[in-house]
C-alpha cells in the first residue's frame, strides 16, 4: 500500500523522521506492506514537492548544507508555505513538527486543523497546541473524521500516551505522575553527582546539544507543564488547557545544598509532573531513590494509578530526534496498520 | 456491537475475568460500544450454556458453592465438554484460561487450535501452549483469519507484550530482559529482607496465596522459561519452543548468605530471564540495586533493547487474578474495537 505523507517542518525533529525513515523503509515495506512516499516537506523559507516521492537524503543534505528545503533540486519552492502545500498536494498523512509555541500554539495549530479540515489525518510531536488548544483539535479530527496522534509530543522516546491508550486501555487513569523533562533532569542528576551550581549544569547541558539555546520552556517547567496538560487531556478526560495548571515551579532556584540534604534523606530532587483528580500541577519535588519514577541523567519516567491493572511504570530515553521520531513512526503504522482506515 | 465470548477455564484467572467484566460493563458499552455476552462458560466438569449471555454474578456463586459451573441453575450442562462447546455454541471469541501444562500443553493447545479452526479469534492467558507451539498457534491464526492475543501469558498486570507489539513498533528489539515471577521474586525479597532461609519464605508466600499449592514450575525456573520463549517468539521472531532454553535455574539452592553478600555490593539476587541474539536462559543473578529492572515483592520488571527508541523498561504487579484478567480485557477491546474485523 502506498501511503504519502508530508512534513510540516523541518528541524531537529522532522530531520530524525527523515532519517528514521531511510532506515526503515526496508520493514515498512517487509513487515507492514506500507511504502510511504514524503511527497512534500515544508520549512519556514519555503518548500520541496514532488507527488512521487523525494528522495530524503537529498532532503537531509539540502537542509543541511543550505539551511532550507526549498532549494532541493528541480522540486524546491520558494514561494510556497504551509497552507499552499496543504491545499495543493495531496497526501493521506501531515507530520505536524514546527517548533513548539505555549502563548497562542501557532502556526501548529493552524496547520493541524488545516489539515484535518482537508480530510489529512495528523501526527505530531507539537506540544503548545495541545496545551492550549486540545479539545479543538479532537473535535476537528472527530469531525473531519481523521485520526490524531501525538504519542510523540510526551516522554523522547518513551511510549508514554500509547502504553495508557493501548495496553492499559479498559482501566480508569486515576493518577499521573512522572519526571517528563530530560534537560531539567540531566542537569538536576549533574548538579547531584558533581556538586556543581545550577549555571554550570545548564551550560554543560548546552554544550552537549540537550536543551534549546534558551532553555526557559525547559528550567522553568513549562515543557513538563503542556505535557500534564496533554496527558491528562487524552489519559484522563480532563477537559483542561496550560491555564489549569495549579502550579508550574520550575528548577532554576535549587541550589547544591538542597540537593545535599536530600541525598542524606536517600532522596532526590527531581522535577514532577502530577494529574490526578484535583490536581494539576509541576513543581521539584523530594522523591526517594527507591521510587520507580527516580531516573537520572536524560530518562523520564511516569507512573500511572490504575483502578484493575494498579500501578504501572514505564522508563526510557527523553529525549533524541531520532528517539522521538521513532514515536512519530509507530503513530503512522498504527493508524496505517491496525486502523484500517486507509 | 454485541460480542459473544466463550469462556474455557474457570479458576483464578477465567473468574477473575468474570468478575472484571462485571465491573467493566459499563465502560465497554459507553467507551467502546461493545455489549459482550458471556454465551458459555467450561470447566472441567461441564459447562453453562446460554446464547443470550449468561448472569456473571450468579456463574460466580455456583462456581464458589457448588465448584463446577455445571450447576448452572437452568443453563448448566453436566455433559457438555469444551470440544462439545465449541461445536454447539456461536460465538466471535474464546477465552481461554484452563491451567498450564509444559509437558504437552493440553487441555489448552487442543481448545485454541479448535477454536481457530472454527473461525473464534482466541485469547489466552495459558502459557503452556505458546511455549510448546508458538508456530503451530500463530500459523493456525493465519491459516483461519483469526486474532490470536496472549498479552496475559507474560507479566502479570504489566503489558509487555502489547507494549513491544504496539508502542514499539516499528522499533526492532534486540534483547529482553527481565524479571517476569512474582512467585520467586517474593520469596528472595522476603529471604533477603528478613534473613530468613528459602522454605520460611516459601511458606509464606503460599500462606498469602501467591503461588500455587505445587510451586515447582515458579520456583525451579520454569514459568519463567515459558514467558521467555513466548517473547521471544512474539517479539523477536525467534521460532523456539521450551527445549530451546539453554539454561533453566530456579531459585530453590539460594541461600540467605548469597543474598546477604550481594547486598553489600549493592545488588540483589534476582531470577532473570534473557532472550538475546545468542542466548535464551533463565537464572539467578547478582543485578545492582540502581537496575531499572531490580524491583521487589511480586512485581515484574521488563527491559526492551529496542534499534531506535533506545532501551525502554516497564514495571507492574506481576500476578493477581483480576490484574492479570485486565490484560484479557485489552486484547478484548483491542479486537473488537481497532482491528474492525468483527
């Protein structure tokens, strides 16, 4: 079956999914009968399409020798964006991967609705627009009858949504608690190890390419707060945005000693991300090293309270374009695979 | 959607599904549209029988006074076996929950295969079977179009299997390792919290109902050994049976003096099942406290080395009639609802 698809964005992300994809074609094709076509890819200077297919180590190599998709050879545009892709090519499936935005979620969330308003199911990896705009864009994917996933927007690589919506699905979510921030944690286990002020873990987690060269959405907890807000949206049926959240602490103002304090108590400083009944809130909280979500350097970890299957935790990687593309991928073959709906 | 399901097994696992279902009736019919009907119930000694779906409440009560379902006030059958039962009664799926066997996995592997045969997508939390006849299960599923789902056999409450499956698809997994007794990782944590030798904590944890009165196939290593070889089918397209193992230890000559030791280099004594490239084993081994997969009491712990999305674990209550039961519910729903084949 062929199945085409376009890439709204093309950074750290939408480059993984293209790597990802190069890799992979070979199973795709083996395992699931799906060759999947990139039948576009847009950036902010412009676009590449070709309805056959592009090839997408030239895309790579484009993006990265010349910073823009729209100089790929013979099928590069400049004076295409978005909107004209999605409304002159046709494609089954939209990666939505443009950088995450939490004041007013676009352009995500315009594109996102346009393209279920033309009929494209959606997957993406943007969390702002969900915070702040979830129920609109379950709605629209209702109404325009498409599919909506977004496995990719919480914990890198780790299966967090689809673990609760597949293999957990007929229990209740009666709690969600989880470290959900790599960079906040890789420079909180930093600061723990070397005893080293909170500058110097920030700038060690810049150098090593973890956080964005401004880290607030991260230090401030604003990254893990649209994820409760996400999670607790699609896990929970909360009909809440990033205005409900209670409380958004972030990790800026620890200092060495707190964290000295908590060792000796066999604890640990870590940022948590909370949704149960009355609460919403992100904030460092002391954990003991024993509690299964108490994971180091670049993990997440999130523990869900079920009513039948009880406590259920999952850990893995946090962060990785390729990590995370590796979410936007079981997200395609899903709706592709087991969904029937192509 | 009305759903009619054959129960075949009635002890812990089939009626802590009945009970599960009693619960869960609710929730099927609101969230998923599913109506299901329970049209027959087998246990050794006979079988209810009623098309229009029989009471759970009261299948429960005969079986708890009278322990046979053949009691059934009007609708049981004192000789009705299961074969008789998948002949006579329609229905879209079997449950199949009758005790395990390694020697040659009956009464079980007749059950599903005849289901199969007759066109009833079959799920099963019987280990036995799949760790003697992966191939002929999974082929015999093909043959006849059927779903086979086993996400019970292995975990407990904790969904390996689906996870792998489904979360992570698209990933290819390199190694599993874990930890997958509740029986056996109950008594070394009670052995090493209360220095107490192997027979007290045995006694005890057949006191408290955790294992079966002959705890031989927990504690020799051999539980574990089926749900390696089931993963390892499943997930890793190994095609091996249970004498593929190339080790089985159990846990019945660890003294407390090992356990003892261990904890002073910071490690537990743990019975670990590995299925890798070259190797397929079940053994004790020394692992370091700060192991994702070093969990203790009767929960599981699993690791997934996975090509993409890195190493991911996930860690749940490892036994429980209605925990495990929940894990038949989601295959349930998951056949019903996001294959669309019924």
């Amino acid at each position: 079956m062929e199945i085409r698809a376009i890439i709204i964005g093309f950074g750290h992300i939408g480059q993984g999914f293209a790597r990802l994809l190069n890799l992979k074609s070979g199973l795709l094709a083996e395992n699931f009968g799906i060759r999947l076509n990139v039948v576009a890819i847009v950036d902010s200077k412009g676009a590449a399409i070709n309805p056959s297919g592009l090839n997408l180590e030239k895309a790579l190599n484009v993006k990265k020798t010349k910073k823009t998709i729209a100089f790929y050879p013979e099928y590069g545009k400049h004076d295409m964006d978005t909107l004209n892709v999605l409304e002159s090519v046709d494609a089954e499936i939209v990666i939505e991967v443009t950088p995450t935005n939490v004041i007013n979620g676009e352009p995500g969330l315009s594109f996102m609705l346009e393209a279920m308003r033309r009929g494209k199911h959606v997957i993406t990896s943007n969390k702002g627009p969900l915070a702040l705009a979830f129920s609109k864009l379950y709605e629209a994917s209702k109404k325009y009858g498409v599919h909506f996933k977004f496995d990719a927007t919480v914990g890198g690589a780790t299966p967090m949504i689809s673990l609760a919506q597949r293999c957990l699905v007929g229990n209740k979510i009666e709690s969600i608690r989880g470290i959900m921030n790599a960079t906040t944690n890789f420079i909180l286990t930093k600061m723990s190890r070397d005893l080293c002020p909170f500058e110097e873990a920030l700038k060690e987690a810049q150098k090593m390419g973890i956080c964005e060269k401004n880290p607030t959405y991260d230090i401030k907890g604003i990254d893990t707060a649209c994820k409760m807000v996400i999670l607790a949206n699609a896990l929970m049926n909360k009909n809440v945005t990033y205005k409900d959240l209670q409380k958004i602490v972030g990790i800026e103002n620890i200092g060495v000693d707190a964290l000295k304090e908590a060792y000796k108590k066999s604890c640990a400083v870590k940022l948590v991300g909370l949704a149960s009944e009355n609460r919403l809130l992100v904030q460092p909280e002391l954990i003991p090293l024993s509690d299964k979500i108490c994971v180091d350097g670049t993990l997440n970890a999130v523990e869900f309270k079920t009513d039948v299957a009880k406590d259920i935790v999952i850990i893995g990687q946090g962060a990785g374009p390729i990590e995370t593309a590796s979410k936007i991928l079981s997200d395609l073959i899903d709706i592709v695979k087991y969904q029937n709906t192509i």
